[in-house]
C-alpha cells in the first residue's frame, strides 16, 4: 500500500475529465487524473464525431479521445488506468483509495465519472452497437438522414428524440412499452401532431436483425395478452431513450444529489456541497449530455480548483 499527495485528484476521463487535466496541469498544479472503468468515456463507443468544434471532417470517437489524453499527458497531467474506489469527504486533505488500496491524499478532487446510458438488455443491443444502436439521437441522427428510425421509451426525452429526428429523418416509430406516454402535455401533443411520427403503444423489442448493421426490430406487442401479436419495422436505426445512470455510486449520501443520483453544483459554479470537491460533465449534467459541454465544464472545475487552492 503507496500513500502519496496531489494538489488535484481528477476521478474520471471522456472530455470533462481530459479538459480538466489539461487545464490544471497548465496551471502547475500537477493533477493526477485516475480514468476509471470506461478509458475515454462514452465516446470511445461512438463512432464519427461532427459536432465537436475544431474537427470539420468529423473524427472517430475514440480518436478524439486519443487526442484529448495526449494533449492531458503533454502539459504534466499522470493519468493512471485505474479506478477509485473510495473518498472521505469529511476532512481535508481527502482521503481517496483506489482499486490497488493505495492512498492518495488529495487538496482538491474533480468528480467526472460521466453517466451511462440505460439500455433494454438485449443482446442485440451490443452487437449493433455503432451499427444502429445508439443512445444519443442529437450525436448520431445525422447518420440517418431520410432513412426510418425507431425511438424506444415514452417520455420527455423521448420524445424529444423522436421530434428531433423527426426532422432529418423519413420515419420515426416511438416504440413504448405501455398504453400512454408519459411525457408532458405539450411534448404528447408535438409528437402525435408529427405525420411522420408512429407510436407503437403496448409494445416491447424482441430483437433487432441485419446482416452489416440494423435493417429492423422484431416488436411484440400487447405481451403475454390474448392479443399478443409479433410483427417487423424496417429501420436503420434504433434509439435508447429511456434514461441515463450517474456514475456516482461511490459518493451516495456523501455529495449532494438529485433524485437521480446528478451531483449537484452550486453558485453558477462546478462546487459541490462539499469545499473542495468539483463535479464537471455528464456526472453533474442531467440536461444536455453532449461532450462540448462536458469539455467546458471540466475547463471550469479545474479554474474552481485552482482559485480554491490560492484561497486556501
């Protein structure tokens, strides 16, 4: 068991994690960045990138994360490849133990554990997964311009899904597992106004199928009914809308969070309830999930840090 000190603990990688070590190691604060079980964060999953600014051509999601890290190691930022398990909150500097039981001893901790999209549990899920499974409709309906979609879940973010690719796409079916939405009034009302937006109430998905990527979805609908019947969409792609996870298992009841498990900041800032502790990315973001804004956050938790370093 090691035991050592860092001004900055980064807990998590993907683009708010990268961005803070790049940040605080320019500001000589030698940050130590632990990546956590998802090197990269979810972009390592996706596949092109066009809405990230800098990149006009587009670029491969675990390329731009490539880049990131590098960019992270060239100012002095150490990055392990490991995970945190533990951290007192209670007292300064915060005792933190990772997987291996060695203790760093930390001033300032950056929470970026990301979130984790929830998925239906098909096997098929994982086998299409970059080949028409996605779980984020704002980062891959492009990909999907005038072909047929599926949107699964029923509400609000789903149906923002739907509506959004609603507009790029030929069809889009909202597939939803009971007999009514539960989105909000006017979300209900926008998507059964759209011609080119099916609802599938009563419905589950079996499957998906396709020989180089989702060409359909075997849907069953009214389950274990005596109107239970199997049927067929053709579609290209097939969108998980039914929630996001937090990754901040490990600071239950010690952070203050919503309902959902997002860490919640405070005073226009990436602070915690707890001094010292910064929260940046999809860990602390309910709302927007898109990696530019998990960048600027990260940039912004490690300027926290730093001013709370020179104050204290």
């Amino acid at each position: 068991m090691n035991q050592e000190n860092t001004k900055v603990l980064i807990i998590g990688s993907g683009p708010a994690g990268y961005t803070a070590g790049i940040y605080a190691s320019r500001a000589n604060l030698n940050p130590l960045l632990y990546e956590g079980q998802q090197p990269g964060g979810q972009l390592t999953q996706t596949t092109e990138i066009e809405n990230f600014p800098g990149y006009p051509k587009g670029i491969q999601g675990p390329d731009m994360m490539n880049e990131l890290r590098e960019q992270c190691e060239r100012f002095g930022t150490q990055i392990r490849n490991r995970i945190i398990e533990s951290v007192d909150v209670t007292s300064r500097p915060f005792k933190c133990v990772d997987e291996r039981g060695d203790i760093i001893m930390a001033d300032t901790v950056i929470v970026a554990t990301g979130a984790s999209a929830k998925y239906l549990g098909l096997p098929d899920e994982e086998k299409y997964r970059g080949m028409g499974v996605s779980a984020c409709a704002t980062c891959d309906g492009f990909f999907y311009r005038k072909k047929n979609v599926a949107v699964v879940g029923g509400g609000d973010t789903a149906c923002e899904e739907a509506l959004y690719l609603s507009t790029i796409c030929h069809k889009v079916y909202l597939i939803v597992r009971k007999d009514y939405l539960r989105a909000s009034d006017v979300m209900k009302r926008r998507v059964s106004e759209k011609e080119n937006i099916t609802i599938l109430f009563n419905c589950n998905t079996l499957g998906l199928f396709g020989e180089d990527g989702v060409e359909g979805a075997k849907i069953i609908e009214h389950k274990g009914t005596d109107r239970e019947q199997i049927f067929d969409i053709e579609i290209d792609g097939f969108f998980l809308a039914i929630g996001h996870r937090p990754n901040t298992e490990i600071f239950k009841d010690k952070l203050a969070m919503d309902s959902e498990g997002y860490i919640e900041t405070f005073n226009g800032t990436q602070q915690t309830s707890v001094d010292g502790i910064f929260a940046a990315g999809d860990c602390c973001d309910p709302r927007y999930r898109q990696a530019v804004v998990a960048a600027g956050s990260g940039c912004r938790a490690a300027l926290d840090a730093e001013r709370f370093l020179m104050e204290h």
